[in-house]
C-alpha cells in the first residue's frame, strides 16, 4: 500500500449497540493503515468522553473523532427511538454533506450504518463510494429486506409496519423464525412503531446502493442468512480479545457510553471457576419495580455467585411507590455484586462465569458465543426476539424464560431455568464448539479476517 493514507468516513446510527462495533471496525481499519472520521452525535461524544479517563486513551493517532447534531434538544430524551429515529432522519443529511464537504483530504469511502440509510444516499449524490455496515444479525436486516416482499403479500401494512395478520415466517431452514407480533420495529407506542418501520423501511431502500454490505458476524453462525444476499460480507465478530495478534483488539476505549467499573474483575477472581450467573440487561432495557424485586428473589433463591449490572435508568421510576433497592438486597447477600456497567467482553471471557443471563442483543449475543458461555434468554424488544430464536432454537446454546399470566418472570421460573441450564452438558458442549468455529474466523487466516482484507483491497483501488 502507499504511504499516503486515504480517510474513511464511518457513521454508526447514535445507540450504544450501534456504536460499539462501528469502533472496533474503525481500528481494523487504522489497523489496515486507513485515517477514519469516526462520527458521533454531539450528545453521545459528550457522553462517550465523560466516560473515558482522556481523548488519549482512544486515538491511536489514525482515528480523527468528530461530532454533528442528532437534531433533537439537549433536554430531549434520547432513550425514545422513534424521536431520536425522526430527528436524525431529517439532521444527518445536511450535517453529513457539510463534513464530507468540509474534508481537507480526500474521502476514500464513507462506511454508514445500514440503519442510517440517509449517510449512503447523500455520499453516493457527492460521489462518494459506499459500503454499508449491519451491526444486527444479518439474518435481522434480510427480514427487514423483505419488507416489500411482504407487504406484497398482505403480511404488512406498508404504511406504518404494523401486521395485517398472525403468523411465523421464516426465509430459510436454519434460519431463526419471527413472529409477525415480534416484528423488530413493534416498539412503543403506535408513534415509535412507525418512525422505526419507516427507519427500517429506508434502511432496505438504502442498501441497494452500496457495493458491500458488511456484517458483524460469521459464515459458522449465520451460514443460511449470508447466503441469500451476495451483497453480505460477514467480518466479525467485531470483538475485543485478550491475545495479541494481528487481527486482535483490546482495551479499546471510546465505545461505552458509561464508565466500566473494573472492579467486578477482581471480583471475580475470587469466585470458583463455572460459578458466577452474569446479569446484563445492556443499553436500553427497562423492568419494572415488581420484575427487578422477582429477579433479586430468583436470585436469592439459587445461592450462588452472581454479578449484576444495574445500569442508570435501568429501573423504571412509578410514581408513589418505593422502589426496590438492588444494592441494600446486596447487603444481605454476600455472594454476589452489582455493578453499575462492565468491561463485558472480559467478563464473559472469565473462568469464573458460568452463564449469561442476557436480554439478546446481537452485541452480547456474539460476545457470549464468542467466549462459550451458556445462556439464559431474557428479550425485551427489537431484534432481541430473533436473537433469542437463534440462541434457543438454532443453535440450541440457551434457554428462554417463560413469563407468567401477567407478563411477570417469576423467582421461581428464574431458579428454575438457572438449575436447568447448569446442568445441561449438551448446551455447554455446543456453546464451546461454537466458540472454538468463531475464534477460528477471526483468527489472522479466518475467513472473516480474509474478508476484512477483501474489504480493505477494494478500498485501496477505489
């Protein structure tokens, strides 16, 4: 390659989930010798950067952070999708333009989340080439493609994306099946439903017009998905390791969008190995007062070593009511420790933990397959159901829980689930052959890291 580096634009839709793996694959790049434009909202860069010990830590002198507005107030919650969806829809374009034209340096690519479908179409008006990235499951973004497909049939009301009738579809036979009910844009209310369909909707129109669609993922474990669309390019998981090699990464700050408490480490070095339960609802989850009081039952119940995050905002505030105060139930429980976010990778790459109790997001997904840890299937909206599908069905390395009548996963259902997991030889047997095939991949001679070079070779002829 030349000496002279060409800079990549690379834009992540402004989510904790999306973020994360848009870093990680910055630094291949830089890796691969590239100068990135790595393009945060201005709220999620403050918030990036109070979470960080310095700028410092994050720049590997290759890596240029910058900032734009999402187009929503500072006060504005971002946690509402469909405002946050609605507000960049209409900011992005006009603030993307201006960085791509206010560039000294030549701009070789700009790399959009698929979810920001917005970026690709105004980098392909300036002339720009394209790449998009899916940071989901690339068997989520195939469904969201077929979109038109099944509003064809009647499946969908194209209009807001809301299910004209109750069924199971699946696209493939080692594919994960979804529910027309759990279709991945039904959040919230009837608003937020269709401001995320029409995200998703704009996200299938966009990916017509790039070359690659990348994929945070693997032939191994998505081997029907990524082969219905020659567009996919599966160059994951884009994962922090604890080896050195050229093609690991680790200790790569800038990604979290509240500080990790390291302390849990130690902790866990104190605990006997295949022991500890990990809790970790990720970025976006809400329970309410009685599920959290019925999870610290469950988890009082079983007895063992466990390590809960209990993030900010992760317990819903009712009105006239007290709430349930998981670190005064810690108190009385000297086996286990909350914390309020962690270092997830190195948690589950730890000998002490024995199963991930997780809300199924594709991030925490690949991050427990990638470690061989079993888990127990929590899903809360989103493409979550999906991931859970794969998980339980495909994969066979969890199980879910079962509510009851009233929505509510009970102490009992949680006790019980837990015991069952534990002592399932066969989930733990798939869970690390699983993990031995993901290693493999990303290993310098794998096959996500020989597309990650197919990526970079391309770039370098544009």
């Amino acid at each position: 390659m030349s000496t002279k580096k060409e800079r990549v634009i690379v834009i992540p839709f402004p989510a904790q989930g999306h973020v994360k793996p848009l870093v990680l694959f910055s630094h291949k790049l830089a890796q691969h010798g590239f100068k990135v434009t790595f393009v945060y909202t201005e709220f999620d860069y403050n918030r990036i950067m109070s979470a960080m010990k310095s700028h410092r830590d994050y720049d590997d002198g290759n890596i240029e952070l910058v900032s734009i507005p999402d187009g929503l107030r500072p006060e504005h919650d971002r946690v509402d999708l469909g405002d946050l969806s609605g507000a960049i829809t209409k900011s992005f374009p006009i603030e993307i333009e201006k960085l791509i034209r206010a560039s000294k340096e030549k701009i070789r690519c700009v790399v959009s989340d698929v979810y920001v479908g917005c970026a690709l179409e105004v980098a392909t008006k300036m002339g720009v080439k394209t790449a998009a990235f899916c940071p989901s499951s690339a068997a989520l973004l195939l469904y969201i493609l077929h979109i038109p497909k099944m509003a064809h049939h009647g499946i969908l009301d194209v209009s807001d994306g809301s299910s004209t009738q109750k069924q199971i579809i699946q696209l493939s036979g080692n594919m994960p099946s979804i529910s027309t009910e759990k279709f991945p844009w039904n959040i919230g209310d009837s608003t937020t439903q269709k401001i995320t369909f029409h995200l998703c909707f704009k996200a299938c129109q966009a990916s017509q017009i790039p070359d690659w669609i990348l994929c945070n993922t693997t032939h191994d474990i998505e081997s029907s998905a990524l082969s219905l669309n020659q567009k996919f390019l599966p160059i994951g998981p884009l994962i922090m390791v604890n080896k050195t090699n050229n093609n690991s990464l680790s200790d790569i700050t800038g990604s979290q969008f509240w500080a990790e408490d390291s302390s849990c480490l130690n902790w866990l070095d104190q605990q006997q190995p295949c022991s500890v339960i990990y809790i970790a609802f990720g970025s976006m989850a809400i329970h309410d007062n009685a599920q959290v009081l019925e999870l610290a039952r469950g988890l009082e119940f079983i007895g063992k070593p466990f390590l809960w995050v209990v993030r900010p905002g992760f317990i819903s505030r009712e009105l006239n009511q007290d709430l349930f105060d998981p670190n005064k139930f810690i108190g009385k429980n000297s086996f286990g420790k909350i914390v309020s976010w962690t270092p997830q990778q190195k948690v589950l790459g730890h000998p002490s933990i024995a199963c991930f109790v997780s809300h199924c997001g594709w991030n925490s997904t690949i991050e427990g397959l990638s470690n061989g840890v079993p888990f127990l299937c929590w899903p809360y909206f989103g493409d979550q159901f999906l991931d859970k599908s794969y998980i339980c069905d495909v994969w066979k390395v969890g199980m879910e829980f079962e509510p009851n009548q009233n929505g509510i996963i009970v102490s009992e259902e949680i006790k019980r689930k837990v015991d069952k997991v534990l002592g399932d030889d066969d989930i733990r047997k798939r869970s690390l052959e699983l993990k031995e095939l993901i290693l493999k991949n990303i290993a310098t001679d794998g096959q996500s890291s020989k597309n990650m070079n197919k990526f970079t070779e391309w770039l370098k002829v544009l």
